[in-house]
C-alpha cells in the first residue's frame, strides 16, 4: 500500500490558520498560537510565513482564486432554481474564508493589499449579480428597467458581503460556530434572492418563497 505524502508545513500552517481566524477572528490569533497549534517553532512558520500579513494575503488569494471560478457560474443561470443554487455557493464559499468577512473593516484599515483587492472583489460580485439578472431576463422570468439593474445588484453585494456580520450581531456567541453554519447560509441565499421578489415574474416569485420556505426554516414573506 502507497502512503500519502505528508502535507508540506506551508500548507498546514495555511490550514491551520485559517481554522483559527475562522474560530476566534484574525485580531485574537496571532502567529505564535498558530504554531503551537501546529505544534512547531515560530521560527518554522516565520521560515514560510515572515510575518502574520504573508499569511492572511495568501489565504485571500486562495480565496479570491475560488471566487473568480464561481462568480463565471453566474452565466449559466436561468431560473430562480439556478439563482438559487449560485447564492447558496458563494454564501458557502464567504463561510469558508469567513475569517475576512468577519473582520473585514479592521483588515482592510491595516493591510493596503486587501484595501485594494477587497474594491475589486466587490466590482467583481456586482458584475457576476448583472450578468445573473440578465440571464433571468433572457429566460423571461424577470422584468426589471435597465435602470434599476444597477442599485439591485449594488444592494444584493451589499446583503451577500455583510450577512454574516448580521448573524454575529443576532448572536454573538452562537452565529458563527460551525453547527450553526447551515442555517445561516440558507437565511443569506434566502434573503438576498429576496430582493428579486418584485421584479420576477409570478410563477417564478412563488417558486422563491417556496425554496425560502423549504431552506430557511420558513422565515419568509408571505405570498401576496
């Protein structure tokens, strides 16, 4: 029998970073509780990481990596099934690297890359969210003027960027613990989709509340 190669120290000090960041945000952690946590010197992880900002750079890049693959998905949207689908993905994904969304402003006030990269990732979401609308329209399920597309995608960025920071304001000690995750995620997909409601065409807004009621424990509008 093969054994597998043992994961480079770079990789786990990666891994075990961002499980840390993730758990008790990037300001409580520092490079020091990541080695022990690893159980090696800081020297080792100042050796492939000589300073606590390399280490949070090359975790938005894995990041952002993921996020360019995902957002081309927004092409290939036509229903609100498929919109569906798409929100729950990059609400997964902003779970997964929630450590930055979390602390987004005090990353951003001390780390000029992010500060940049950060601007893009939001034109980014916005571009994705247009190219779903249009989609939708093509299909003929949504209706919507050529002027309001702007401010719409603008403001499901805004709901898809801060969700989790609103969670942690509901619960501060609960929201973003792992059992608690699903739930989350499903309310975010839930209520930025939301904001598509009156502009979709009656089979497809019943069919959202629908999906709300099934995925979000019912805390949904009422069809009207």
């Amino acid at each position: 029998m093969v054994k597998k190669a043992p994961r480079r120290t770079a990789q786990r000090i990666l891994e075990a970073a961002l499980e840390l960041f993730n758990r008790f945000g990037e300001p409580n952690v520092s490079t020091t509780l990541v080695a022990a946590e690893l159980g090696i010197s800081p020297g080792n992880l100042y050796y492939h990481y000589p300073a606590k900002e390399e280490l949070i750079n090359r975790l938005y890049e894995r990041y952002d990596e993921e996020l360019s693959e995902l957002l081309h998905a927004s092409q290939g949207v036509h229903d609100v099934e498929d919109a569906w689908f798409f929100m729950h993905s990059l609400f997964e994904l902003i779970w997964r690297h929630r450590f930055l969304y979390r602390d987004l402003n005090d990353l951003l006030s001390k780390n000029r890359h992010l500060e940049t990269q950060f601007q893009r990732v939001l034109q980014n979401k916005a571009q994705a969210i247009r190219t779903l609308l249009a989609g939708l329209v093509r299909a003929g399920h949504l209706q919507i003027d050529s002027r309001e597309v702007e401010a719409l995608s603008q403001s499901m960025v805004v709901v898809l960027t801060y969700w989790l920071s609103y969670e942690y304001v509901r619960n501060p000690r609960q929201a973003l613990e792992p059992e608690h995750a699903q739930h989350a995620l499903l309310r975010g997909a839930h209520h930025t989709l939301h904001l598509l409601a009156p502009y979709l065409a009656p089979p497809q807004r019943r069919h959202l509340l629908t999906l709300g009621d099934a995925y979000a424990g019912g805390e949904t509008a009422t069809p009207a």
